[in-house]
C-alpha cells in the first residue's frame, strides 16, 4: 500500500502568495527526493535529501527533511506562474523508492 | 543530457488486445523502471529492473509483465488489455541501484476500450 502520504492534493494561490507541499511517512526513510510536473509533462528532478534536520535552498525553494527523517516539506515563496505543476515527493524505504500522491499547483496571475 | 524515450506518446487499444510499451534510454544506466500515473494516486512501480535480463515485481505488477533483453532497452508488456489499465505510463532510468535521480521519459498514454 501506499507508504508516503502528501497533503494537501490541490492548492490554488494568487500570485506571489506561498505555498509549502507535505509528505508524510509512516516509516523512517533513507532519503527522499523531490520531482515537479509540468501540466502535459514529466516528472523532473529538483532535489535529493538525505540528512536528518537538512535543509537546501534552491531560490525561492525551500526544502526540508524532519529531524527523525519521516517527513519533508517544499516551501516555494512569492510563488509565480511558472511554478504551475505537481509536485511530487519520493521516499526510499529500504531498497525502493515510494513516491506520494502529488501536490498540484494553480497560481492565478 | 539524459534521453528517455518511450515508443508512443498515446495508444487506443480494445479489450483482451495484448499490448507493448517500449522505453530506450541513451545514457547507459543500469536500472529502469515502469510506473502508472493515475489522478489522486500519484505514481506507482509496476515493474523495474537493475541490470540486462533481470527484473523484480513493484507495487503493482498484476496484468503486466517486463522484458529487458539490452541494456537500453525496458519493454512493459499487457498480455491481455484491460479497462483498468487505462492509464499514463511513464518509464524512468537511474545511472545505479538507489542512487541519483530518476529520469523518466515523455509517457504513454494508453486508453483501452
């Protein structure tokens, strides 16, 4: 079954509002990565985190790892259009990465 | 950079019609996998592989099967097409086992009728 949960599954911002994506494990992960969809896309790399506590900054991107590493966070400040996507997290659990249901990203100008 | 390229970007099949997906990569990674991607669902492993000729069951490998004979090269496999198959299929390539990131291709996406 499904091991990594994201919440929430739509979110609809004004423009230059933020906007922070979940996920949630209920088991201790190895390490998890972050992908964003295009609308008509695919999935694309953004991150991978793998410490306890960690947190990396790409621009506006903020991304965390919880300190006992089952859950992690993507903050995205004064969003903008060309933030319009799915995000999504990837959990590894043992030898498999688990990937969450999605967050998907409106931004209206 | 990386190219995954998956045969067709949308099919039509009919019920009990089998049904190949093909996936090549150019990038010579070791491991390539198979998801669905499904509204509310996010993406699931059907099947991957981390070498030629090997391949392991994912989350949801009923109604599918794999082939890997090159290295390249990850075919997807409905033997006997379903409506619950309909689907966007994506396949994804990583250099090797558990590490880096995944690089997935266009996706196909598969309506059975």
């Amino acid at each position: 079954g499904q091991q990594v949960m994201q919440i929430p599954q739509y979110q609809h911002v004004q423009e230059g509002e933020d906007f922070t994506t979940y996920c949630n494990s209920s088991t201790t992960l190895s390490n998890i990565q972050w992908y964003k969809q295009r609308p008509g896309g695919h999935p694309v790399f953004l991150i991978q985190l793998v410490k306890s506590g960690e947190v990396k900054k790409q621009k506006r991107l903020t991304f965390q790892f919880g300190e006992a590493k089952k859950n992690s966070s993507l903050h995205i400040t004064a969003t903008q259009t060309t933030d319009v996507g799915t995000y999504f997290c990837a959990g590894r659990v043992g030898n498999q990465f688990y990937f969450g249901t999605g967050t998907s990203l409106t931004v209206i100008p | 950079d990386v190219k995954v390229t998956q045969s067709s970007r949308y099919l039509v099949k009919r019920t009990g019609e089998k049904v190949f997906l093909e996936c090549v990569q150019d990038m010579d990674h070791e491991n390539m996998f198979w998801y669905r991607q499904d509204p509310g669902l996010g993406l699931r492993l059907i099947y991957f592989s981390y070498d030629v000729k090997m391949k392991e069951k994912g989350d949801i490998p009923e109604g599918y099967s794999v082939s890997r004979e090159k290295k390249e090269r990850f075919s997807l496999i409905l033997e006997s097409a379903s409506t619950n198959q309909t689907s966007m299929y994506l396949c994804a390539s990583r250099r090797a086992q558990n590490t880096g990131e995944l690089f997935f291709g266009e996706g196909s996406r598969l309506t059975v009728l």
